[in-house]
C-alpha cells in the first residue's frame, strides 16, 4: 500500500480514442509494410529484409567493408545473431570477414563481388515496392511529415537509450 495517496502525475497517461486509432493504425502498417517488404525480397532476391539491409550498408561505406560491431549498430542487431547472419552470407558468398587492418582485435565484414551482384539484383525490385508502398501513397507534403516525424521518433529512442 502506498504511504501516500497517487498524485495526478503518478497516473498513466491513457491514450484518447483518436491516439488509440492513430497507434493501431501506426503499429499495422509497420507490421505489414516489413511484411511486405520481406515477402517482395525473398521471392526476387532469396534474402530477408535484414540480409538486403546489411548488403547495401556495406556497399555504401568505404572500400564495401565495416567493422561488425557497427554493423551491428547499423542493423540494429545484437553482435551474435548478426554473426550468424554474416555466417549464413559468408556461405553464399556474398561477404567475408578478415580482422580489422588497423585494429586486429576487430573483424570486418567485406562485400564481395558475389555480393554486389546480388544487391544488384535485388535493388530494383525493391526500390520498385518501397515506391509502390510508400512513396506512390503519399503526396510530397505527407512524405515531408513522415519524415519528420520519423526523424523526432528516432531521435527520442536515442536519448531514451543513452539515459538507461
């Protein structure tokens, strides 16, 4: 039993119906927006979102190779099941790994020539459905609100994540 009554402030904060519709609706849309997405990659490319996702990081940064713990930042993936995942790439050839030339207590995943073919490959298909879905939908000032608010979102969990 609390030895003082509940203040206002201590109450939750409950969503009103049009916030409660505006979550429902948010939260759908994710879901079945990487639902999508997922489905168009693997039925063209033969990857998951995440493989493609990890691909194109890669061939964005110098020389298509990054240290695996910021990859795992870029991913959003915990350092053990990305390297699974790299393992999984590693046997298909899409990428390999080497130790870090200026810090060799590092690894590095690398894009091979395999694996810019295959990016490739799948980016046309999949740029064709994040048009179809997203950007086709949406008018210029729409896109301009999602942005920013994804950008307020984003910026909200990292502070969020350098508090804990």
């Amino acid at each position: 039993m609390p030895e003082h009554p509940p203040r206002p402030d201590d109450q939750p904060r409950w969503l009103t119906p049009a916030e409660q519709e505006t979550w429902r609706q948010f939260g759908l849309m994710l879901h079945r927006l990487s639902t999508a997405l997922e489905a168009q990659l693997q039925q063209d490319a033969h990857l998951s979102y995440i493989e493609y996702y990890v691909l194109a990081g890669l061939s964005d940064q110098p020389g298509q190779r990054m240290r695996m713990s910021d990859l795992a930042v870029l991913a959003n993936s915990e350092q053990s099941r990305l390297s699974h995942m790299i393992s999984r790439l590693e046997r298909r050839g899409l990428v390999r790994r080497e130790p870090d030339p200026t810090n060799g207590r590092y690894t590095q995943a690398i894009l091979t020539e395999a694996g810019q073919a295959q990016l490739a490959e799948a980016a046309p298909g999949h740029v064709a459905q994040v048009r179809d879905l997203v950007y086709d939908a949406l008018d210029p000032a729409e896109l301009n609100s999602l942005r920013t608010a994804a950008e307020k979102i984003s910026h909200r969990i990292d502070l969020r994540e350098r508090q804990a």
